[in-house]
C-alpha cells in the first residue's frame, strides 16, 4: 500500500510539470502559426509533437495513477477502451511527429546545391498532409484496442491485463494470427521511424561537424560568436533526437516482450511505465532550454 502510495507520488511529480511543458509548447508554436503571416512548418509540427505528448502523460499518467491510488471508480468500458485507445494512438502520433521533425530539420541545413534541399517544405501547408497521414496510420494500426479492451468487471476473469500495467482494464484473448499482425504493424512502423531518424541524425551530426570546422577558419576574421539560427535549431534536433531514441528504444524493447509473452513482473512494467512517460515529459524541456538560449531577434529598421 505505502509502496503504491509513493509510486502515485512520483508519477503526479513527473505527469504535472511534463503536462504543463508540453501545454507552454503547444500554446507557445500554435499562437504563432496563427497569429505571423510566415506559417513555418516547424511551429505546425512541434505543436502536434506537444499535443501528442500531452495526450501520452494524461492516458499513461491517469492509468497509473489509478491503480497506485486504487481508484476505480469510472473506470467502464468505454472508459478503458478510450484511455487505451487514445495512448497507443499518441505514441504512433509521437515518434511519427519527430521523425517528421529530424528529417525537415536535415533537409533545411543541407546545401543549397544539394538536390535533397528541394524536398525541404516552404510553408506549414506542405507538412499538413504529413501530419494528418500520422493520424490515419496510428489510429488503424491502433484499431485492434477498440475491440478487444474492456473493463474487469465484464470479463469474470477471463481476459488479459494490457501490458499487463492495469487490474481494472482487460484484454479479451485474441487470435495469434491478429495479435501478431498487429505487433509486426507497430514493429514496421517503429522500424521505419528511427531509420529515418538515425540517417537525418547522421546527417545533421555530419554537418554540424563540417560548419564547426568553417568558423574555426573563419573565427580570426570576424567578432561573431553566436551560431546561426540553423546550428541552434539543428542542434536541438540532435538533443531530441537522443532523448528520443534513448527512452524509445527502451520502451519498444519492453513493449515488444510484454506484449509477445504477456508479462505480469512489476519490475518490468514499472520501468516501461518510466520509459513511457520520460520521453513526452522530458521533450518540451529540451525544446524550451534551447529555445531560451537563442539571442532576440533585431528589429529591422
């Protein structure tokens, strides 16, 4: 009891502060696609980052919470099926969002000769379809949650507990052929995702190297020290792309192995819960303590 008092201890302590991150971003890159004429595609995406990371910490963070605090009151059906549903589809949503982001980020610090520089969006209309594509996607791949979860009480013992993380919450048994089809749909797309992610990183990692050595040629002639607004931006990619792939990689490996031999080991699950929710409640840190750090901009005159 005490243990599972301070387990919900701990997740309000990492859920509020990575809540209200997340809604700072959100608001933050949402007022200015709406409010400047210039519609950046970088504001439209951080914002779905920020709104999908939200929407991990409020599912994952309410779950845990429950079951730490033994609340159960509420929790039918329906309940289950949208707090599950919703949290796997945000997942997707996340690491598709930011592998959307490492790679315009690659395409903006390529050359100007480079033929990949003319893939990189204009505006946020052309990153719109993208990120409604994400949407799409996730929610199919997600699909099978809405048939197959359903409150305890109406399964008199027969279902499985998902990731086996919440007593109140059953996974009626499905067929092998489905399950795994739907584990090797989440696995392509996870697959596909950080390949992407580690090839832009590569990238960005590469050209970083490559402006480093032009400044230290040109430090002796020229007073200015702070970098371009391209080496910050890149370099918080590069950031969140550790962060990403450290918590990522992790959790997938956990998810995978729950979900193939339907583990019920507290420590497991207690770790994958950590790993769920470090990367969305980390994330809008490393962008706002980046964003913090760039000079103001001078007015033209």
């Amino acid at each position: 009891m005490i243990l599972s008092v301070i387990r919900g201890i701990t997740l309000l302590s990492l859920t509020g502060p990575g809540i209200a991150g997340n809604h700072f971003l959100f608001v933050g890159h949402a007022y200015a696609f709406l409010t400047r004429p210039e519609k950046k595609p970088i504001h439209l995406i951080l914002a779905q980052l920020a709104f999908a990371n939200t929407i991990i910490i409020c599912t994952k963070g309410s779950k845990d919470i429950t079951v730490s605090f033994h609340l159960r009151n509420g929790l039918g059906t329906a309940t289950c099926k949208t707090v599950f549903y919703l949290g796997r589809v945000a997942r997707g949503l996340s690491m598709c969002t930011t592998c959307l982001l490492s790679v315009v980020q690659a395409l903006t610090i390529s050359p100007r000769t480079s033929s990949w520089r003319k893939l990189k969006p204009r505006t946020a209309w052309q990153v719109l379809p993208s990120l409604l594509l994400f949407w799409i996607l996730n929610s199919l791949i997600s699909s099978n949650l809405l048939s197959y979860i359903t409150a305890a009480q109406s399964t008199n013992g027969s279902g499985i507990t998902p990731s086996g993380s919440h007593p109140y919450c059953h996974m009626l048994p499905s067929g092998l052929t489905v399950r795994w089809l739907f584990l090797t749909l989440m696995a392509l797309r996870d697959i596909i995702s950080q390949s992407l992610m580690g090839w832009s990183s590569g990238y960005m990692a590469f050209r970083l190297c490559k402006h480093r050595q032009s400044v230290l040629h040109l430090r002796s002639s020229t007073s200015q020290r702070n970098s371009s607004p391209e080496t910050r931006a890149t370099r918080s990619a590069l950031l969140l792309m550790a962060c990403f792939l450290l918590f990522y990689w992790a959790d997938f490996i956990f998810s995978f192995c729950i979900g193939s031999f339907l583990t019920n080991d507290r420590t497991v699950l207690n770790i994958k819960l950590f790993l769920t929710l470090g990367y969305a409640s980390l994330s809008p840190f490393v962008l706002i303590s980046r964003a913090s750090h760039q000079p103001p901009r001078r007015s033209a005159r």
